[in-house]
C-alpha cells in the first residue's frame, strides 16, 4: 500500500478448545513504515462468532 492508499481486507480465524463464557476480541492497525504517521482502520468492521457444542 502506498500513503492515501485505501484496501478491502478479509480474514478468518477460528479458536479452538475455547471455554464457555464471555470472549473479548480486538482488530489492531499498526504502522510498519516510519514515513506514515498514522494507522486507521475505517468500518464498518464486522465480528461474527459462531459457538459449536
């Protein structure tokens, strides 16, 4: 990506072996490029979980 530069990202993860209860989760949005002063992410951002018994 490049400075001014927007992308549609998409990924899925899965846990496994998870106990019952309340989970938190979170996205984080880092620089990896030291000209750029500022990493946003811009939603919607969608969760979506399913529970398999």
């Amino acid at each position: 990506m490049t400075v001014i530069q927007n992308e549609t990202i998409s990924f899925t993860t899965a846990d496994v072996n998870v106990a019952p209860g309340y989970h938190s989760y979170q996205l984080v949005a880092s620089l990896t490029n030291a000209l750029l002063n500022a990493a946003n992410v811009v939603g919607p951002v969608t969760f979506t979980g399913v529970s398999l018994v």
